[in-house]
C-alpha cells in the first residue's frame, strides 16, 4: 500500500536507515528509539511515530530488531535495489558530485555525464567520460537512467530537465538556482546552496533582534 | 518585531526576492502575486499568504510596488548587509563552492577556507588562501565570519562545527551526511546529496506503486 508521506518524514526515515545500517555492520541486534532518537537527531516519540506509518515493528519495552528495520526502512524507501543516475552539466558542481563516492556505497550509480562545451566533451571524470547533449535520450534508454542531477549553469537548468524528462527521467535533482517546472509525475528535489544561505541569514537576523527586544 | 516563521516560508520569500530583483533591474515597477507565483513555483493565494505575515505591500488589485517589496524582504531576510563565510573542508565539494560566483552576486563573501590535510594548505583557490584549522580561532574574529560552510569528510564534520561555533559561526551550512549536535541557538540548514536522493528513491517508488495499484 501506497501512501503519502511528508518529505521530512522520509528524510528522517534516511537518517534512522544511515543509523541501522551502521549498527547493522557492528551486528548489533536491538535498537531503542531513544537511541534511534538521539544519533539521528530527533526525539523518541518523533521515531514511534514515523514507524507507525508502516506497522509495527518494534515489540513494546523491547526495541526495534536492527536487521529487520533496516530491510523494512529499504523497502519503504526503495533502496533494496541500486538506481542509476546521470550528471547534466559537468563544471565545479557537477565534476564534485562526479567524484563523490559516498553515492556507490549508498546504491546510486552515476552512469553517464553530459555537457554542451565541446572542450568538456571525452573527458574522462571519475571513470565517467562526458557526452554531447545530442546524445542523452539515446544514452538515457540504453543505461537504464532514472534520476538526472541538474548542475548546469541557471540558463542552461530548464531545458536540460525538460530533456531528461523526456529521456525518461522519473526524479531530478536540481542544484541550480532555479525553481523548475516539471511535469507533476517527474519528482523533484532542490539543492539550492544560496537559497539555504539566506535562510541562515534570516534565521542569524531574527536570532539578533529577538535578543535586542528582551534586552 | 521578530516573529517565527517556517523555513518553508523563509525559502519562499528568498525565491520571491530573486525574482523582485530581477524584476527591478528590468525597471519594472509593479508586479502581480500571480505572476510572482507563476515565476517562484508557487499560488498567487501563497503568495499574499506570505508576504501578509510582514504587513500589507499591496494594494488590492493593484499589485505590489516591486522596488519597495525587494527592499522589505532583503530587510526581513537579513540581506541588507553582506555576510562573511568561511569553508570547512577544501575536497571536492569545498573547492568547487569556493569558485561559485553566485555566491558573491547575493551578498556572500567566501573570505577564509580550512583543511587539515597539509598538502593543501597556503594553495589559493578562487583568491582564497587554504589556512591550518590551528588559525581558525584566530580568522573567524579577525574577518568577522558569521557563516561556517562544513565541507568535511563525514567524520570531521562535528568536530569542524564545534569548532567554527566556539570561534564565533552564528550560522552552519552543512555538506557532511551528518546531523550535528550544535546549541540551539546556531541556525543550521543541511544540504545532504543523498538524502535527498533517497526521498527522490521514495517518490519514485511509491509512484511506480500506486500506478500498480490501479491496474
């Protein structure tokens, strides 16, 4: 059964999954939620809470089996199978995110890389060798790509998606600051660095003149 | 008078003001909240929502004074001033924020950039000179950094947080995969890559779920 969650939800639930995973490989076989609550920063009745979405998994006073939520929190997520992503655009961003070998150990396989400068164009990065634009749809069915990573310049970001929606694309996930329209049955997330850097402004603002008014 | 709002919100308003300023630079006086929700992503209905939390901008109708709305949002998003950031950590990621020019087009000055591994200390990246974590005391006061970018390997980062927060940081914008232990009184925003690929996992395959369930 399907069934709507928020985005902070499922953000958590990979958290607690991190936390099994490791106390998984230490084979360690029971897990509190205090204890989920606390590495995963979050508080007991947050863990019970979002666990209950999906059944019972723990036994009352007892804790959750490690082994057995980790496969469950992998079901959920649909992370027991790897998924294949492709980089668009391959400057600072992209060529980082290229190198970046957390996503193997996490079952993401970058797959191809693309970019529309022609001196970018046969180089190898990471063991990827980056492609012309012109060859994307074809490279998307034949690698099985289902997630495309945005890192092009802003100008570039709407049409690049749009390519690799076309191209079968099911999820993107966007670095570049712009927010994309897509297709409502294309998932989108955001990774907009300055965008979160203004919110810290707020934040370090409101902070400051709170402090001001109780003074 | 300072008042919570939603970090949802707060990304909103930032979406919103980079289309004011746009908007401004073209000498546009006046826009409406539909077409400021149709360029953000969002409702014209979202839009008054937000902007009524901070008073009334508009006049009903009429649309909304684009210079004046731009000045109250960089008032209320902090963004009046510019900011000082230092980096945490010059891998991949580190690197490639150091040469991000939006950075500076928004009011952020990347003025100071960390690593422990010798190698890459006294290097200059993007004018940046890499310094010895032993200055960073030092640097954060000297410079008046309010911003810690963590760029750390996973098992650096908390140690790097604690340490930028006892020199001063306000504010933490983390890279690591982490969540950090930090006062309550640091804003933090987290920018996890595969965390958020994961949630893209979810979506992908509670969509390809409930597409089965109505077959």
């Amino acid at each position: 059964m399907a069934r709507k969650i928020s985005d902070s939800t499922v953000r958590r639930l990979s958290r607690y999954l991190r936390r099994l995973r490791t106390l998984d490989r230490q084979e360690l076989k029971v897990v509190s939620s205090r204890e989920l609550a606390e590495s995963t920063g979050t508080t007991a009745a947050q863990v019970r809470k979002d666990l209950s979405h999906f059944g019972s998994f723990g036994k009352r006073g007892q804790g959750y089996a490690v082994s057995d939520l980790r496969v469950h929190l992998e079901e959920i997520l649909g992370l027991t199978r790897r998924w294949r992503v492709a980089v668009l655009g391959v400057g600072k961003i992209g060529s980082a995110l290229l190198g970046y070998g957390f996503f193997t150990q996490r079952g993401f396989d970058v797959v191809a890389a693309f970019d529309s400068d022609r001196s970018k164009i046969g180089r190898e990065l990471a063991g990827v060798s980056v492609q012309a634009l012109s060859e994307l749809e074809q490279t998307f069915v034949d690698r099985e790509i289902s997630i495309a990573i945005i890192a092009t310049p802003v100008e570039a970001a709407q049409k690049a998606a749009n390519r690799a929606v076309r191209a079968g694309a099911q999820a993107i996930l966007n670095f570049a600051p712009i927010k994309l329209r897509l297709p409502p049955e294309v998932a989108v997330r955001e990774m907009d660095v300055t965008l979160e850097l203004e919110g810290l402004c707020y934040l370090v603002t409101e902070a400051g003149a709170a402090a001001e008014e109780t003074e």
